[in-house]
C-alpha cells in the first residue's frame, strides 16, 4: 500500500490534503495520533510558505480524532472547535 492511500483512507482526507501531510513528514495515519492538530495546521502553512485555508485545519483535527480511533465526522463538524482554538493563538 503506498502512503498516500494509507492517508486517504480517512474520512475528508482526499490526494490534495494527503499532499500538505505529505509535506511536513506525516505519510501514515499512525503518524497522526497524539498530535496537536493546530501545530500540524501550522507546519502545513509554513511549509507552504502561506497561511493555509482555515478549513483544512478542520479536516486534519478530523484526521487526528480518527487515528486515535475516534469515530469519522465530517470535516465541518470541527467549525466551531478550529474557531475556539483560533482566537486562542
């Protein structure tokens, strides 16, 4: 199985998103677990040389909540959270 399929096998997580893990180390769902989701969201956007569209740090604390055997939401699901989190940093 390559990596990339092993990252897509994850609910909101298509070849595009796999690619912004991809760039910052991450090419396995095990690689996920225990992770802060911001810091990853962070990573991306540095790695980018951009900040990143908010929703895609939806879809990666979609990511860590399912490789540490929580039950796949949509990506959406997490708005109000990322939000929170946000006005934080």
């Amino acid at each position: 199985m390559e990596a990339e399929s092993n990252l897509t096998g994850l609910v909101n997580v298509g070849r595009a998103v796999a690619r912004y893990f991809e760039r910052i180390g991450i090419t396995r769902v095990e690689q996920l677990a225990g992770r802060d989701p911001v810091e990853l969201y962070e990573q991306m956007s540095a790695a980018c040389g951009q900040r990143l569209d908010p929703c895609l740090l939806d879809t990666v604390m979609s990511a860590v909540d399912q490789a540490e055997g929580r039950p796949a939401r949509p990506w959406w699901h997490y708005t109000p959270e990322r939000r929170r989190l946000l006005a934080r940093h």
